[in-house]
C-alpha cells in the first residue's frame, strides 16, 4: 500500500498535471537523479551501512533495518544488475505505480487525523504534552 516514491496527485497538478511540457521535464530529471545515482550505489552503499550499525533507527521505526535487509532495499530500489534499459522501463513503471497509488493520500489523510487529535488532547488535558 505504501508508494514506493511519493508523488501525489496535488505534486502532479503543482507541476502542471500530467499532460504538461513542465510534467515531461520532471520525468526526465527524476529518471537523470535515478541513473546518476545507479551509477553511484557503491559509493553510499557503505555510508548506509554505517548507519545500520548504529544505535539510531533508520527507518523511523521500531527496530530499524539489518544490514541484511538494508542491502536487499539498495539492490531492489537501485535495481543492481539490471540494464539501463530494463531500470529505465521498471523505473517508469514504478512512477506510475506512485502516482496511482492510494497509500500515499491514505497516509496523509491518517497523519493530519492524528495531528490534529494530539493537538485536540494538548488543549484540553493540562498533562497531556510539553510545560
């Protein structure tokens, strides 16, 4: 459920919308960043492996990544093995995908409930939050 790149449809329409020169140009950069970065794995690989190691989560979670789990992300994301033909082609199925996706407006739509209930609890309960 979770996109696997966020790109709502209120990001489409701030560019332009789908149909747009301005919409093409963001496509072609996004898919740029991802080559350049392809290019570029084994250079951050261990950068991310570092903060696998270290006390401090990575996924803003509970238990954080191994660095089993982590390598695994890096090579499925980055799509290692893969042929600049074949990335570009799963890269722009996987932007499509996002943008399909009802998960990232789900998210969303969840986060600002709960905001705005703590915010709701802050007010009303004197305990409730910061002094």
């Amino acid at each position: 459920m979770v996109p696997e790149i966020r790109l709502t449809q209120d990001m489409i329409e701030a560019i332009g919308g789908l149909d747009t020169e301005d919409y093409k140009k963001f496509k072609d950069y996004i898919q740029s960043a991802f080559h350049i970065l392809r290019r570029r794995v084994g250079l951050f690989t261990p950068l991310l492996l570092l903060l696998s190691d270290s006390v401090v989560p990575i996924d803003q979670g509970n238990s954080g990544f191994t660095r089993a789990q982590l390598l695994e992300q890096i090579r499925l994301r980055f799509m290692v093995g893969q042929s600049n033909e074949e990335a570009t082609s799963n890269f722009a199925a996987v932007m499509e995908r996002s943008r399909n996706s009802w998960g990232a407006l789900l998210i969303d739509v969840t986060h600002n409930e709960v905001k705005g209930i703590i915010g709701y609890i802050k007010t009303w309960v004197p305990w409730s939050g910061s002094s």
